[in-house]
C-alpha cells in the first residue's frame, strides 16, 4: 500500500445561525503519486491545488455542509475542468448546501450555483477507495445532522471532521447544534475503534482514540452548562 496522508491549513469564515466566526480548517489529501481522495476542501482551492500538484483528483468529500468546509469545494473537483471529481456530501446536509449555494449565487449573481448539487449523497457504511486504502464512513451526527467520520483501517487513521477535535467536542464559536447526540457519536467512535487510532480532526492538532476515551465522559456537563 502507498497511500499517505498530507495536511493543507487554511483559514475562513464559518458561518453558524447567522453569526460568523473566523476558523483554521483542516484539509486532508490521501493517495499517491497519481490520484488522490480531498477531505473537506475548505476556503483556500490555490493552496489545497498546490499540494494536489497535478495528481488526478478522484473524489471531494465533505465530513459536513458548513460554510467554509464548502467554500473551495467547487473549484478542487474542477480541477480539470474536462474531468471534474465527483462530490460527496452527508444526506443530512443538503439544506446546509442548499442555503450555502444559494447565498453564493445572490451574492456573485451566478445563478448556476443556485441549483448546484453534490455528485453523491454520503451515508453510514459507504466506501471509498485509495492507493489501495479504505475510507469507511461512519455516520455520526451532531455538529449538523449528517456529520460524518471516515474510517481507514489500513492507515490507522479516523479523519473526525467537526464532530470530534482535540479535548473537546468538535465546534464552531462554542456553538452546539445537538450536543449530546454529537456525544453519543463521539461515544460509538471510542467504543468500537483501536484505542492506537490517530484522529485528524477538521481543526486543530491530532490526538488518538486513546486519548478522548480518558475524557469523553465528561463532556456531558457542557450540556448543563448550556441549558
């Protein structure tokens, strides 16, 4: 197997009930020398492209329908405009692309992005296959309602998007959009997944399962907190 892992950070505005936050975001590409997966393609396609550097794109993944996970999206599948990458969304977050297009559009009076839609509606228990590793999906809601994870056995690694970061519960500006189910998603990574797993969030540095499971339990007062 020849598949690796490389990590772009950019930063961009997420956008969270009407209120804008300013976020680093995390964008993974997996493969080789000739193709790659890109996870969440946020803000910045000139430096996400720069890394690619000519290597085929085979597919664009969103772990989530936010605003700045979707922001450089359009142009990293159109990399080669004769042969654009599909993208895969959550089912969950198609309303969150739907409202994020369709802004865009008002916004650069381009009326195609108004009816743009993902390539391919993600769920629980897809696939996807790279330089011969897997990406397994694993649905887990709570960030927003089709948050996912993907899973790679073969790479030791659970690319966690919004839905889990380093100590914490993933989030944008302390905002929960339905904490204690993200928990119990976060609970069914912990408790199914090698305790050895590294975990490359959507922000911030990595951690490993290991790590989260000494602590997760405790997260479950941040739902007082908020009430």
């Amino acid at each position: 197997m020849s598949a690796r892992i490389e990590q772009v950070v950019t930063s961009g505005k997420c956008t969270v009930d009407d209120d804008e936050y300013e976020v680093e975001t995390n964008t993974y590409i997996v493969g080789d020398d000739d193709a790659v997966i890109v996870i969440d393609p946020a803000n910045d396609a000139e430096a996400i492209l720069k890394t690619v550097d000519g290597r085929e794109v085979m597919a664009v993944i969103c772990t989530n329908g936010r605003d700045n996970i979707l922001g450089a999206v359009v142009e990293v599948a159109e990399a080669d405009p004769e042969d654009p990458a599909p993208i895969g969304l959550p089912r969950g977050d198609r309303s969150l692309w739907r409202d994020y297009f369709r802004r865009l559009a008002k916004e650069t009076e381009d009326d195609e992005l108004r009816n743009l839609q993902p390539d391919i509606d993600i769920e629980d228990g897809g696939v996807f296959e790279i330089a011969g590793a897997q990406l397994e999906v694993m649905g887990t809601p709570g960030f927003t309602t089709g948050s996912l994870c993907l899973y790679s056995e073969q790479l030791g690694v659970l690319f966690t998007g919004n839905t889990l970061h380093r100590g914490k519960p993933g989030e944008v500006g302390g905002v929960y959009h339905e904490l204690r189910t993200q928990l119990n998603s976060i609970g069914g990574l912990i408790s199914t997944l090698p305790k050895d797993t590294r975990v490359l969030p959507g922000q911030g540095e990595e951690t490993t399962i290991a790590a989260e499971d000494a602590r997760w339990e405790t997260w479950y007062g941040l739902d007082t907190e908020e009430d």
